[in-house]
C-alpha cells in the first residue's frame, strides 16, 4: 500500500480535530494576539495552520522538508522547504512556534527544540501541541494487542522516536522556558469515531505494518477489529502528550 498526498492530507487533517479543544487552550493561556506572527514547523500541507486560520490568527508561517506538500499551502501563507534542525530565519522572528505530531519524526528533537526556541522572540511561546506516546497504547479487545505491538516496531524502525510523549516535559524544562506546563489529552470516546475515521486509522497502520504480517494475517486482524467496532468494545487509545512554555524577556 502506498497513501497518496490526498490520504494523508486527510490525516493530517483529523489529528488537527482531534487535538482542537487543546490547540484552543494552550493558545488561550499564551494570551497571543490575532496579528502574533505563529510559525508552525512541520507544516505538510497546512492543517493546523488553516485551523489557526480559521481561529482568527492572521499571520503564520510554515516550514516543511517536503516541497510537493508544501504547495498545498493557500498562496498568502509563506512557508519555506527547510530542515527544522536549522531554520532559515534570524534569531527572534516569531511570536511563538509550534509543532504537531512532529518531534517523533525529527532526527534531534533536542536540536529541533532549541531551534525553534531560537527563533522565537523574548517573551514568546513554544508549543507542542501534541507528540504520541506509542508504548502506552490501550488495544482492547485483548485480541488486537497484538496491533499495538506490531505498529510500534514499524514505526520505530522507520526512524519514529515512539516514546517522544512522554519526553517532552524534560526536554521542556531543558530549554530554559517559564510557565512550563505539560499533559496528556483526554482520550476520545470510542464512539466519537466515525466509520470513515475508523477506516483512515486502519488504513495508516496497514501502511505501516505493509511487508510485515502476511496479507492474510492482517486481513485477519482487520476482520476482528471491524467486529469489535459492531459490538461496541473496540478500544483504540494512542496518549498524544502537549507541552508549552514561555521564553524569558530580555533584562
């Protein structure tokens, strides 16, 4: 199986739903005003940077190693295809930065971070606004632990820091930030997904399980989650992990 841009534009696009309420209240609590200069890093084709959009933030950025997802930008949003572990702007630029299922994928998140932080004016905001924590994930029925398992081998062997959640309040408080805060969102209830969702999930961890399970054993596998979600005790839990905090103002 190979996703095109649109699937995981569809992705990208319901983690940004999932992640709404919070997004709203960590950039409640920075108290950023709808003209702040926001740079997203790791913006593919702009889904979180439309939601800000869409929350009344007027100017952001993006950056992005991959250029064809980068044209999916609207024309008004500048955004630069550029390695987030060196950012092609002057110290200072930004009002804040933020981040979205992106430090799991970065070589160095510790230099991705400081980063960032250096690009971030005095007084400004560091946000990740969500980073998963694989080796926790809830599969229930016991049958369908094994998915669990399975996609977190995958994923770490395509290079993804799996445990990157729950690392983030100390790579936080190693960037010299004030107001540090750090959690865990709430998990959806299971019947908040809908058919169409539950489809997209199933379809990115066959991706990531493709040439690992021999097709039948995951067709298998695909069968009893599907009966699951009939029955109505289907669990499917990833904990995403959030941190924000402040840069120091200048003496």
């Amino acid at each position: 199986m190979n996703p095109s841009p649109s699937f995981w534009q569809a992705r990208y696009r319901q983690q940004v739903g999932w992640t709404q309420n919070l997004r709203r209240y960590a950039l409640d609590k920075t108290g950023l005003p709808a003209s702040a200069h926001v740079l997203e890093a790791g913006c593919a084709g702009g889904a979180l940077l439309k939601a800000l959009r869409a929350d009344g933030f007027e100017q952001m950025s993006g950056i992005d190693l991959d250029f064809a997802a980068l044209q999916l930008l609207p024309d008004d949003v500048p955004a630069a295809c550029a390695d987030g572990l060196r950012l092609p702007f002057r110290a200072g630029s930004f009002d804040a930065c933020l981040c979205h299922f992106y430090l799991l994928w970065v070589r160095d998140p510790r230099l991705a971070l400081r980063e960032l932080r250096r690009v971030t004016r005095p007084g400004g905001w560091l946000l990740a606004l969500a980073e998963p924590h694989y080796p926790a994930r809830v599969d229930r029925p016991p049958a369908l632990k094994a998915l669990g398992r399975l996609q977190t081998r995958a994923l770490r062997a395509q290079g993804a820091h799996v445990d990157m959640g729950a690392l983030l309040p100390r790579l936080f408080h190693k960037l010299d930030l004030q107001q540090v805060e750090s959690g865990v969102l709430q998990p959806l209830p299971p019947e908040s997904l809908s058919a169409q969702e539950r489809e997209l999930e199933w379809a990115v961890l066959a991706a990531d399980l493709e040439g690992r399970l021999p097709p039948a054993e995951l067709e298998r596998l695909r069968r009893l989650e599907q009966a699951a979600w009939q029955a109505g005790n289907r669990v499917l839990h990833v904990p995403l992990h959030y941190a924000l905090g402040r840069l120091p103002l200048e003496s």
